[in-house]
C-alpha cells in the first residue's frame, strides 16, 4: 500500500490538474506528470501492486480525458 504522504500527494495533484483554469490549457499536464511519477516510483518500490497502479493510472487517464474534451469544446466554441 503507498504511504499517507505519497497518497496525499497524489490525490494533491489530481485535484489539482482536476480544477486547473482553463487558460493554463497544458498546466495540467503537468501535474498529472506528477502523478503518474509517484505512482510509477511506488510501484517500482514494491509499494503497491500491479492492480493498484493500474487502477491510479486510470483515475489519471480519466482527468486527462475530461480536461482534453473540456479544451476541445471550448475551441470549438471559439471557432463557430
């Protein structure tokens, strides 16, 4: 299991990339980056298990999606 601190700061930047201003359009990148390093570094440690890094990577691909489609509609809208 990863630790509290590691935990807190993964969920920190999730929720950070989450409620990101739309005019940071790639700020979130950025902090899922971080993310996905605390998870990959766990991981490699022997923190947590295969199942659990998969299910991490998940919730950051999630973010990821939501926020791509979010910029995707926003420059549709500018455009028409």
């Amino acid at each position: 299991m990863i630790n509290r601190t590691a935990r807190s700061a993964f969920d920190a930047h999730i929720e950070a990339a989450s409620n990101m201003a739309r005019e940071h359009e790639l700020g979130f990148e950025h902090e899922l980056g971080w993310a996905a390093g605390l998870v990959s570094y766990a991981f490699f440690a022997g923190d947590i298990t295969h199942e659990e890094s998969t299910l991490m990577h998940q919730r950051i691909r999630a973010v990821r999606t939501r926020r791509i489609a979010l910029l995707c509609c926003s420059s549709r809208r500018e455009v028409a």
